[in-house]
C-alpha cells in the first residue's frame, strides 16, 4: 500500500513517523519544503505547492497513492480532496466544501445555530460596515474580530490582548473590510481556559482523543504575539488538569453534534479529524473554533501516546471499519515543546544553523519543523523548527524529561521553559477555579 502525507512540517513528521512503524506500507511525501525528518521515512519525495490541486493529483497519481493523508488546512480549502477522489485515491482529510468548517468562520458559527448546537459566543456576521458601531457597543462584554477565511492563526484581534478599545476594534474592522474582507464575524469574548479536543471519524463513527492544552503566545508567562503554537502537554487520565468530567464529554458531544451537521448539511461524509478548539468558561464549555486537521504541535502528543496502528486507522477511516478497530492511547501524560527561531514569530532569523545532535532520541521523540538540511548541516527556515515530545507518569516528570533535552539544542533559538510546569498548570487552575466559584 502506498501511503502519502501531504505537507512538510513536524506535524506532517508526526504522521510519517507514526505509519513507518508498520513496514507493511511505502510512504511518499508531497509539499513546499524538504523536511529531513520526513523524507529520511519516505520512498520518494515531491516538492511542490500543496494548494496547487493539479500537481498534488499528478504527483499522486505518478506514484501510485492508495490513500493521501492530508496534514495542513490549505490544501483541504484548496480542495485537494475533492480532485484526489475523483480519481478514486481515498484521503484523510474532508472535502472543500466540509473543511470550510476551517476556512470560513461565519460558515461554522451559522452552521451550529442551524442545527441548534448551543456551543457558540454571542456573535453576529458582517458584510460591510452597516450596523457594526451598534453591534459592538451592545456587547458588555469585550468583542472579537475575525475576518472570514484562513489566515494562519493572525487575523483574529481581541480586545484586552491586541485590541485596547472598542475604538481600535471598529477601526480594525474598517481596515478589514478595506482590504477586500467579504465577511467578519464579532463575537463576545469569552474569559477561561483553551483546550483542544480531537476525534478521528470515519463519516460514521467518532473516536475521541486526549484532551490537550496548546500554547499559542510567543514567550514565557503567556506574554508576547501570538503564533501556531509554542507547546502542548496532555494528562495521563486524558483530561487536564483544570477540567472536570462534563467538560470533557461536553466537548465530545460537540464533536459529534458538529460532524452529524457538518455531513447532513454537505451530504458527504467527513473522513479525517475533527478538531474542536474550546474554552472552559463559567458557565461550562464553549467553542472557540473548528479545524478540520491535525493540530500542530497537539498531534505530536497525539501519536506518541497512541498505541494503536496509525496504519490500521487509515484503513479504518477510508473503509469506514472506524468502530471495528480498538483505538487506544497510553494512559501517561505527555510534554511538546517547540523551539523556534530568535525573533519568531514576526523577525525570525533565517539561514542559521543549529545543532540537535546532542538531544538523546531514547527519552524524547524528535520532530522536524522549518528546518533544512544543507552540506554544513541543519538550518533555520523561519518557522517552528524543532519540536521535543516525552511522556511519563505525570506532566512533571514528562516535562522535565523535554525541558533537559531540549536545552541541549544550540544555536539561535528559544523555547517556554514554562510549558507544562507545575506553577503554570497551578495558575491554570486557579484562574478557572476563582472563575466558577466566583
Ligand atoms: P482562532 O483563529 O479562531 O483560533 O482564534 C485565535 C485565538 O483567538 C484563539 O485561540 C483564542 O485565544 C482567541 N479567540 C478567538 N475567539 C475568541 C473568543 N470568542 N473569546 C476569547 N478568545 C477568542
Ligand atoms: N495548534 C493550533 C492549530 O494547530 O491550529
């Protein structure tokens, strides 16, 4: 069988790592860049633009792909999916039209309203500047701005964070609506803790993942700009440690509220994961946003706790035989760390190297970014480069375990020493026990 993973990032490493653990299939990659981790797992390796649908098929087609596993958003916007099918090359990932439960905002929070999945902010969609001074000012509450569309994690402002004032959000929107935005969603700004929930489906049945917490500010202390995440941890009995049992299966039953409307709405069926980014708030658990892919660093936890054959879930997912196959997680708590260029994410520096030759692969599993391998060995390309994942009987000891590896990394980079130790996890539940208790 002849398995491709489009995309060349670690979370694209994370999934070839995972298949090449069963020897019985050929994996190829396709994507922007040469990732060293990657192509070192793969028979042949095509570089190339993911969202160019016409080459990703050729290229698929020249190398006999059976099954495409489809790593970042683009491509699935793209509608990669929809052209690999049609030439009956089954994939993980949903069609252009499902995966707008990602690409379109105002898409997702309209499609819950209509099959009443009471999970949403206050929120309203705007086409123009029409009725948005009055919106805003009718919120108590402080308001979020998200243009519609993919953009990376960096067109959503929020008041208190990159926004001051009402003022800066009206502003922010008529520079939106400028540039060409079609659609904004204003939404009431929700105060608690984030966390992630995955499910694999196979267009029927759901199979939930670990709960996980992701970090998407820059440095130490929650501080600093935001980026595509600095680090996650999960915990050995699958919850987090600030979360109760409601919130956790209040969270599936979103999951699976939002794939039954997903699919009723589109009349396909939903192959790939389901990614619930949430928050815990006061009154319970709301949803912040959809992501129709693996999140990046969360997979890296994801499958180095997954016990169960990445391959045999791939069957799984494209014969639809999801419920036949015993999924099962380690039942250990896991610490990824990302290390990333100085001056990520706005003034990263480029063409630099570093050295992960001192970092001991028996006691963390290592996963390739934006990183290059040239004849004076590995460089820095800009982005998230390296990512460092342990697990161990507590986050604790998961924790200390990357934070000793990690600092064997030279060159010029930084990290969040912070990620996943006890006094950041403390303020967590802290800060959501004051909120419910209040
Ligand atoms: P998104 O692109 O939808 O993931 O939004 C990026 C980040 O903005 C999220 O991870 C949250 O931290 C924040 N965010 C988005 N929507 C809200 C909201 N309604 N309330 C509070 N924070 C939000
Ligand atoms: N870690 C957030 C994301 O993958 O979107």
């Amino acid at each position: 069988m002849h398995i491709a993973i489009i995309g060349t990032g670690a979370r694209e490493h994370a999934i070839a790592w995972k298949l090449s653990l069963d020897p019985t299939v050929q994996l190829f990659n396709f994507g922007p860049t040469h990732n060293p981790g990657i192509a070192g797992l793969c028979q042949a390796v095509g570089i190339g633009d993911v969202t160019d649908v016409t080459a990703v098929l050729q290229w698929c087609q020249e190398q006999k792909i059976d099954i495409a596993w489809i790593g970042p958003e683009a491509p699935l916007a793209a509608g990669v999916v929809n052209a690999l099918e049609a030439f009956g090359i089954a994939c993980i990932g949903p069609t252009q039209q499902m995966a707008r439960l990602e690409s379109s905002k105002s898409f997702t929070r309209e499609l819950l309203d209509k099959y009443e999945i009471q999970a949403s902010p206050s929120y309203r969609v705007f086409t123009s500047m029409d009725g948005v001074a009055d919106y805003m000012w009718s919120l108590q509450d402080d308001v979020v701005i998200k243009p519609d569309g993919l953009t990376g994690g960096k067109g959503v402002r929020v008041m208190g964070a990159q926004l001051k004032t009402r003022e800066d959000a009206m502003a922010y929107c008529s520079e939106l609506f400028a540039e060409g935005a079609k659609r904004i969603v204003i939404e009431e700004k929700l105060v608690g803790q984030e966390f992630s929930l995955m499910s694999f489906s196979d267009g029927k049945h759901l199979v939930h993942m670990p709960a996980v917490q992701d970090h998407k500010r820059a440095y130490v202390g929650d501080a600093g700009p935001n980026t595509g995440g600095m680090g996650s941890y999960t915990d050995a009995n699958h919850s987090l440690p600030f979360l109760n049992e409601h919130d956790v299966i209040f969270a599936r039953q979103i999951n699976e509220q939002t794939l039954y409307a997903i699919q009723e709405e589109c009349g396909e069926e939903y192959k790939g994961i389901i990614y619930g980014g949430f928050i815990a708030v006061r009154g319970g658990v709301r949803l912040i946003e959809y992501n129709a892919r693996f999140g990046d660093p969360e997979v890296m936890n994801m499958l180095s706790l997954l016990k169960t054959s990445l391959v045999d879930i791939t069957k799984a997912i494209a014969e639809r035989t999801l419920d036949q196959l015993h999924v099962e997680f380690a039942p250990l708590a896991s610490v990824c760390k990302y290390v990333v260029p100085q001056g990520y994410p706005d003034k990263p520096v480029r063409g630099e190297p570093i050295d992960i030759t001192q970092v001991d692969q028996a006691k963390v599993q290592l996963f390739y970014g934006a990183v290059d391998q040239t004849e004076g060995g590995l460089v820095l390309t800009g982005s998230r480069a390296v990512g460092l994942v342990a697990t161990g009987t507590t986050i604790a000891e998961a924790e200390q375990v990357v934070e000793q590896e990690i600092k064997k990394i030279t060159g010029p980079v930084f990290h969040r020493e912070d990620i996943g130790t006890a006094a950041l996890i403390d303020e967590r539940i802290t800060m959501l026990r004051n909120l419910r208790h209040a």
